[in-house]
C-alpha cells in the first residue's frame, strides 16, 4: 500500500482531498500545524495529525495541499527528508511556473488541478448539482502534468489525481506552461474579471430602477442560453439585434490588445503576484 503524506490537511483544501483518500487505497498521513485544523481532522475524519518526520518515513508521494505563497517555504523545508525517488504532488501550476520548488533532479514532481464541475452537465442527483466544486458528487474533469521524473510516474500521479478530485469523467495531460495559461490565464484574470463585470453591471441597473431579483433573473437566464449558444451546446444563432450589440459592447467593455494577458510575461507577472 502506498503511503501518501498530506501536508496542510486540516485546511480547506486538504480536508476535500482526506475525505476521498479516507478510504482509498492509500495509506494516509496526515500534517498540520495548526490547533484549529488539528481539531478538524480530529472531529471530522477521525485523524490525528502526524510529525512531519514520521509522515515522510515510507512515504512514497508527498502531496502540498497548502497556499501558493507557502508551496516554495514548504518544499524546502522538506526536500532533504525526502527518500530518492519520492513523488511530490503540487496542486497549482503557480509555485512550479515562478521557480518556487527546490531543485533534485532524484525525486518526481507532479502538477495536478480540477476543471471543477462544468456548467453544462448531466447531472440528475441534487447533491451532485450542488457540488459546483467538484470532489464530492459531481462528476468533473482534471489536469495533469509531470513536471519532472520518469514517463512511468505519470500514471501513478494520474492515478492519485482521479482519487483525490473524484469523481473524474476526463483527464488532460498539460505542461506546468499550459496549466499557467488557463489558470491564472484564461479561468482567473479573463473569465473571473469578465464575470465581476457582469455582477457589477448588474448591480448598475438595479441601481438604474430595476427591481433586484428581476435583473438577476434576467442575467442569469440569458447567461446560460447565450453561453450555450457560443460553446455550441445548443444549436442556435443569434438574432441580429444581438450581434449587432456584440459588435458595439465588445470594444467599449474590451481593450483591442487584451489577448497580451496570455504572453508569457503578463502570465509570469500575474504568478509573482499570486505568489
């Protein structure tokens, strides 16, 4: 059986990723640092934190469900305690794009991160249309990427990423370079700024008159037909008044060169300030 070490386990991250390795094939050890996360592990899962040095004993992956900003202290702090040939399981591209991890060119470093739910899905049951997370019920995609270490260690780091963002429908293997241009890229600096646009848009017209729920109602009907209707999920045009505002709205609310947040500075920029 193998033995995982789970740092940060007691927090919110790594409290999602123990329940569905409570009762996986693999050995757990939990660590955490922190009272309040001790007790969660103590109340929730029925762990008891465990020494780092005891943890990393026959531990054949390492996994850091810690902050981005605490991946590079974390790491360093346990690099040398690390036996050749361990696994070492990092679940943003973040700390691995800016540098962050020590080098040893003896030990295998894999990226993992969910896709989450998608909003265009299958799901019938009610838990797994609430799970908008992903990890519990609904079913969801991953990424993978093996940053270093033998072609064989992809499988068992895909192998630990299905068990820990279960239940999986699809996995994509990426570069850590890929992964940093749909996150932070794609899914935070666009489509997370884009949607506070559109919270703060609506908020505008209800300031403008319009009843609260009414504008809420309005947006978010016609965010799920036209999102649809653009990722072709539905067959469908629009009408031409539509177009006719798209082309309008796109350069009034869009810059002509915002696609440059996608260069490989802007992303390496973006990753310094998460990290």
């Amino acid at each position: 059986m193998t033995k995982i070490a789970l740092f940060g386990a007691g927090g919110k991250m790594g409290m999602r990723l123990g329940a569905n390795l409570k009762n996986s094939s693999y050995a757990v050890a939990p660590v955490e640092v922190s009272e309040s996360g001790k007790a969660r592990l103590s109340n929730e899962l029925g762990w008891q934190a465990a020494p780092i040095d005891h943890a990393l004993d026959g531990a054949g992956i390492v996994v850091l469900a810690v902050p981005d900003t605490a991946i590079g202290k974390v790491a360093h702090g346990i690099i040398d305690k690390l036996a050749p040939g361990t696994m070492v399981v990092i679940l943003d591209a973040a700390a691995p794009y800016a540098g962050h991890l020590p080098k040893r060119d003896d030990i295998t470093y894999f990226v993992t991160h969910p896709c989450h739910p998608p909003i265009f899905n299958d799901e019938t049951d009610m838990a797994a249309k609430l799970d908008r997370f992903g990890g519990i019920a609904a079913k969801q995609a991953i990424v993978c990427c093996l940053m270093q270490g033998p072609e064989s260690d992809y499988a068992k780091g895909e192998a630990v990423a299905k068990t820990i963002w279960a239940p999986v429908m699809r996995s994509h293997r990426l570069t850590v370079e890929q992964l940093a241009l749909l996150e932070p890229g794609l899914a935070e600096t666009v489509v997370a700024s884009l949607l506070d646009v559109m919270r703060e848009a609506m908020d505008e017209v209800v300031r403008r008159g319009v009843p609260e729920l009414a504008a809420r109602d309005f947006l978010l009907g016609h965010m799920n037909i036209l999102a649809a209707v653009i990722f072709k999920e539905q067959p469908g045009v629009f009408s031409d008044a539509c177009n006719k505002a798209i082309q309008f709205g796109k350069p009034v609310l869009m810059r002509d060169d915002w696609k440059r947040v996608f260069e490989p500075g802007e992303i390496a920029a973006s990753i310094q300030r998460i990290t």
